[in-house]
C-alpha cells in the first residue's frame, strides 16, 4: 500500500457564480520514506494538492488515501486527529509560535496535540534539536533566530510527533540559496533519520533537483513526472 | 492544563500594554464596587444597629392595629395583661430572641413650669430597655450614665427639647397626661438624663420608669402598648418573624380576628427604604462592574483573535484540537480576570484599610460625627471576584469559539 495514493482527484472552488477547477483530475502514489516534490509555476495546483494531503481540504472527486485512510471520510476533528497523529507541516513563513521559545515549538505538538509525559517529551526535543543542529539555539524565540534556523526549527516541530509523512509547501521561497539548500538537505537527513516521507513543493528548478520524485504540475494536471518511485 | 495556561500567560504578556489596559479597567472597577460595598454596607449596617439597638429593638409586638395609630400613641390599643403575658410567654419559648423590653407609651404635656409643650413617653423596666437596646444608654448625652437607665420618679428627655425647654439635668419638670377616661393626672419628674435625638420613629422619644407611667396613666393592670425584642442572631430576623407571627396567631378576638401583630424593624423605619436603595444602587454598581469587564475582555479577546489568525491556523493544522484552541483563548479570559481580581482586591482591601485610618465622620439627620468605618466581608469579596473572572471567561467565549471554528486553509492564507 502507497503511503498517499490518489485516483483521479478534483478540486474545484467556487468564486462567485463561477467554479474555478485547481485540480483537473490527477492520480499518483506516494511511497513511504520518499523524498518527493511537486513542481510548478504559481496557481498550478501545488498547495490545493499539499492541502488535500494534509487533511486540511476535502477533494471535489476522485479518491484520495493517506496511510489507508479516505480523507473525504473525515470530519473536522477527525481530520485535525489524523494530522497530529501522522502528518507533520512545515510553512513557507515558518510560521512558529512566537511567544515560546525554540524548544517550547518543538515541544508544543507533543502537550497540545498529543500529550506526552514530560520524561519523554524532554527527551524527544533535545533529540530533535541536536539532530536538527540547533541544541544550541533552544532557548532563544522565533524573533531571536535567522530564517534557517526558524526553519529547521519548523522541521524539528514537524518531526517531533513521529510523523510518518511532513508536508512542506514552499519551504525554501523565503531562504537565500545557501540556506535553502541546507534546508532540503535537513530534510533529506530526517528522511534517512527517521523513516519519515517528506513531500513538499516548490517552484525553484535547483531545488526540484534535489527530490527523488518530481511531478510536474501544470494548470491542475500531473505534466510528468520524474525519478523513481521509492519502495520502503 | 497548566501549559495551556502557560502560553496564554504568554501571549498576554505579548500584548503587554493591551493587557495592562484591559486589567487596569478590572482593577478600577473591582476597586469601585468593593469600596462601595463596604462604605455603604458600613453605613448602612450602623444606621441598622442605631435604630435596632438604641430605638426599636430587632422586632417589635403590637396590639393589632396599634402601629396603624401609632402617632396618637392610642392607649385604647394597648395589651391587657392576659395578652401581655401570652406575649411573654412566646417569646420567652422562642430560643432565637435573646431579650425583650415591655413598654408602656404615651403621650404628655411637659412643663418646666414656665412653657409647655407636648412629649411622647415610653415606660419602661430599665434593666430590660438597656438590655434589649444596648446603644440606648450611649445616647444620653448629658447626665450620668451609669446604673439604670432611669429610676422612678426621674425621666430622660430627648435633646431637642432640652435645648427648646431650657431644661438641664437635675430641674424638675411635670408631667401632664390624659387618661383613659378622659380625665387628666400630673406628676413632677426630676431630669436624669439628655437623650441624642435620632432621625426616625421613636427617635425623639422621652423615657420614664414603667410603673411611673403606670401611674400617670392610672392604668388599673400591667397593660403594655410594645415588646421590644432582641434576638440572638439579627440574621434570623426574617425566620423568626414568622415563628412569632404563628406563635401569636393564635390570640384572636371575639370576632376571630387576630389580636396581636409582629413588625420588624424594617417594617417601622423609613430608613428600610434607604436601605433597599443602597441595595439597588449596589446592584446597578455590580451590573456597570459586569459591563466593564465583558466590554473590555471581550474587545481585547477579538482583537487576540483577530491578529492571530495565521498562529492559529498553524496549530490548526498542526493537529491542536479544537477544544485545545478554545481552552487557550478561554485561558487568555481568565487569567485577565484573576489577574484583576487579585489586583483589584489587594487595592480594594488596601483602600478599605486607609479608609478606616482616616477616622472619616459624617453626619445623618440630628446625628453628627458618626464615624464611618467600611468593612467587607470575604463572602461580598469572593462573590464580586467570581463575577469578574466567570464574566471574563464568558467574555471569551465568542473569540475563542470562532478560533476554535476556523478553517485552517483561511486562516494560514490571512495577511
């Protein structure tokens, strides 16, 4: 079984009186431990596909499986439950707490999502701040960080509930190259780490690079799609 | 729980100068209404405890119909002396009074020897009178005051008409009273004692010993126009109200109608008004507390929510339940609350403190320089700080409900 497996999926929204197709209709597989890309200029469908992944947008049509589940099955709580269990997300923006510190986001999915004893809590954090290159750094806010260590940090959170599969939508449009390119090797490193899928998008030719798998996205369809379909 | 709380003390310390704000206006208002309470629930307690202790007594028992005339002080209506002693009977077999005070009460022309003029008169036992009404010797404010209020042969007369008579401790004066019959009897009293003159019924009232009226009145029995009554607890005035009017109830006339009725203070005093009124505008104070905590919690919660929407479309999507989203924003409402309400009593209590240094008098009616000493109960603190910290947590409830309800995509997607 695929990790994420999709079967002639749809996404339109409606604008008015008008219905704006996004996704016209799409099938792919994910396979687990994969490092896969989704590629394309802006409004080709990168972020609607991310969000339906992600449990945070029900299709139009089609099927969409993740780890086995249907997402058009679940309601709202049922779908922020899947996402704290197997999904994990990192922000184009970051988009971390800005009142807790960096171990505090890295900790915050384990008390407010899943509710970890402190022992282990404290143990996974530190796990993940040293593994991410940031042990360091775990005292200080958002607003005391660079951009790369924010997003590592956003790695680290993302990580930090043994997700099996980070969604990552443009996590290198706001990092200067260098630093962008640290960061997708970050993310190969979790992969290798710790089994984990990462999926993300960009628009960025040099990054796409550095995926396994690209699909090619343009105007709602799957164009090509390129590399090898990793098994775990 | 506690990390919850964590973070939303957190991010109240984000918007430190909205939160200062905020708390500021629940310091001021919690400050306003607990000052108010205690001034006006001290001032309302003493004038209580004058008119209870000096004046009336916690309740008072009346041939039916007496209190209705009680400006002519109507002999025809008092108690004869097989009601009197049923009445001493019931209250005697009610364990909540603590003492009571039979008083004989007329009305008389009072000489100097040069003017006269009129005076309303209560016999009395005196051990009884100062035991029922504790505050009453403190009126006296010129003559001696130890031993018993008043022996026979001697009288206490209220101040103002000390002053309008010329009268000093020691003069004799007369007394002129018409009896029953018609017919009219004199008897010359020696001044004990000037009595305080104090606003309400009763308070400008002249006492004599009870056998002295008796006499004046040649009354042929022990008859008694009022019991005054002291109970153990004056909280139990309401219940044991009740007890007495049962208890007495059953003293009917020949027509079946009841012979004897049971006031409380309230029902005889204007000043049960007054203090209805201080209850009102206490009220009204705690209602104008309610909206100032409501209106400012809830605009500093809308404005939280508001500028926090991509936050909260991050741990949205990061898998925070819904219930975990509201109980953070419901936390931010609270600790409001009970950062004010610690606040604003600490201030309050403060304020009560150096209120009570200042030995603050005022004047109310002929009393002058009572002395207003505010007190709270925590009962009337923990009731006003509940009020604050439920209001600030519904207060809310509405932003935090709608964090709670956003779409993750929406709200990650806001600028």
């Amino acid at each position: 079984m695929s990790l994420v497996e999709a079967t002639g999926l749809a996404k339109s929204y409606r604008v008015g009186s008008v219905e704006v197709p996004a996704i016209k209709g799409v099938d792919f597989a994910i396979e687990a431990g994969s490092f896969v890309s989704f590629v394309g200029p802006s409004g080709s469908g990168k972020s609607t596909l991310l969000n339906m992944i992600g449990c945070l947008d029900h299709p139009s049509s089609g099927t969409l499986k993740v780890l086995g589940t249907d997402i058009a099955s679940l309601d709202r709580r049922g779908a922020a439950r899947f996402r704290g269990e197997h999904i994990g997300f990192v922000f184009q923006d970051f988009n971390l707490i800005p009142v807790l510190t960096a171990y505090e986001n890295i900790e915050y999915p384990l008390i407010m999502v899943q509710g970890w004893a402190p022992d282990k809590r404290r143990q996974r954090v530190l796990q993940l701040l040293d593994a991410v290159g940031m042990a360091d750094q775990a005292g200080k806010r958002p607003d005391q960080l660079s951009g790369g260590q924010k997003q590592r940090i956003a790695v680290a959170r993302a990580l930090a509930t043994n997700a099996q599969l980070v969604l990552a939508d443009e996590p290198t449009a706001n990092l200067d190259h260098e630093t962008a390119y640290r960061i997708i090797d970050l993310m190969k490193k979790m992969r290798d780490g710790f089994g984990t899928s990462f999926v993300f998008s960009t628009h960025d030719p040099k990054i796409m690079a550095e995926a396994e798998v690209t699909f090619v996205l343009e105007d709602g369809r799957i164009r090509e799609q390129a590399g090898e379909v990793a098994h775990a | 729980m506690l990390n919850v709380i964590k973070i939303a003390g957190r991010n109240l310390a984000r918007y430190h100068r909205r939160t200062l704000l905020t708390s500021i206006l629940i310091v001021i208002g919690m400050v306003g209404v607990l000052l108010f309470i205690a001034v006006t629930g001290s001032f309302k307690t003493m004038m209580i405890g004058q008119f209870t202790d000096s004046v009336l007594g916690h309740l008072e028992v009346h041939r039916k119909g007496y209190v209705a005339s009680i400006d002519n002080l109507p002999l025809n209506l008092n108690m004869g002396a097989g009601a009197a002693a049923r009445v001493r009977e019931a209250l005697d077999g009610t364990s909540e009074v603590a003492t009571w005070s039979p008083r004989l009460k007329l009305g008389a022309m009072f000489s100097n020897f040069t003017e006269t003029t009129s005076i309303r008169l209560n016999g009395i036992d005196p051990a009884k009178e100062a035991a029922t009404l504790p505050l009453l010797a403190g009126r006296i404010v010129e003559g001696a005051t130890g031993g018993p209020l008043v022996d026979r042969g001697q009288i206490l007369i209220p101040q103002l008409l000390a002053r309008g008579m010329k009268v000093k401790v020691g003069d004799t004066v007369v007394l002129v009273a018409t009896n029953r019959d018609g017919s009219v009897n004199g008897k010359t009293f020696v001044v004990k004692g000037v009595l305080e003159s104090i606003t309400g019924p009763g308070g400008r009232d002249g006492y004599v010993h009870y056998d002295d009226a008796r006499e004046l009145l040649r009354l042929p029995e022990a008859e008694v126009s009022e019991f005054a009554v002291r109970l153990k607890n004056p909280d139990q005035l309401a219940r044991v109200n009740g007890l007495l009017k049962e208890r007495l109830g059953s003293n009917r006339g020949p027509q079946g109608a009841p012979l004897l009725e049971v006031h409380t203070w309230a029902d005889l005093s204007p000043f049960a008004n007054l203090a209805r009124m201080i209850d009102l505008m206490t009220v009204f104070i705690k209602v104008v507390l309610v909206a100032i905590v409501l209106i400012s919690v809830m605009n500093v919660m809308v404005m939280a929510v508001y500028e926090r929407i991509r936050e909260i479309g991050t741990i949205a999507a990061i898998g925070t339940p819904p219930r975990r989203i509201l109980a953070l924003f419901l936390a931010e409402g609270l600790l409001l609350g009970v950062a004010g309400t610690i606040v604003g009593t600490l201030l309050s209590l403060a304020a009560i403190y150096a209120l009570n240094l200042m030995h603050l008098t005022f004047s109310f009616g002929q009393q002058q320089d009572l002395l207003l000493a505010p007190v709270i109960g925590s009962g009337d603190v923990a009731a006003i700080a509940a009020v604050v910290i439920v209001v600030s947590v519904l207060a809310s409830l509405q932003p935090a409900w709608k964090a709670s309800r956003m779409d993750p995509i929406v709200a990650l997607r806001h600028v």
